[in-house]
C-alpha cells in the first residue's frame, strides 16, 4: 500500500470576521486590519455610517493586503450590554 501526504498549507480563506464596537473608533482585531489595508476598513466604515450599532455589518469586497476575498465587520452594541454568549 502507498500513502502520500499533500503538502501543508493553509487553506484559503474567503473571509475574514471580526466584532466592532458601538462607539469606538475602530479597535482591535479591527484595528489591526484597517491599518494592514491600508485604512481601507476605515474609509468604508465612514462611507457606509458603519457605527458597531448592535446587528450592522460591514462586508469590504477584496481588501488590499490580504489574500482573503472579503473582511465583515460585525456590530455588536454597546460593549457594556454585549453578552458573554454574543462575544464567543
């Protein structure tokens, strides 16, 4: 009997998500990636009026600096009114 292993690699990844807050100027994992583009995730967020409200989200379609093919930001509110169950 012959095994083969394929070669290790990560898989690719289509999409990137991370939480934002209400209130807050991007931070975070969300900071990280918005300075990674380039401050792309800012910009849209302005354009868009993404605020981190409870329920919005931010899809940005091909990031610059990253392989993955769209980054969403998701709202969750107020940081003090958001569930442990909500956050993980």
């Amino acid at each position: 009997m012959d095994v083969t292993f394929a070669k290790p690699g990560a898989p690719k990844v289509n999409a990137l998500v991370a939480p934002a807050m209400a209130g807050r100027t991007l931070s975070g994992v969300c900071a990280e990636w918005n300075k990674k583009s380039g401050g792309a995730l800012a910009k849209a967020a302005k354009a868009a009026g993404f605020t981190g409200e409870a329920g919005q989200i931010l899809e940005v379609l091909a990031p610059s600096g990253f392989s993955a093919d769209r980054i969403l930001l998701m709202g969750m509110g107020e940081p003090s009114k958001v569930t442990e169950k909500e956050a993980g």
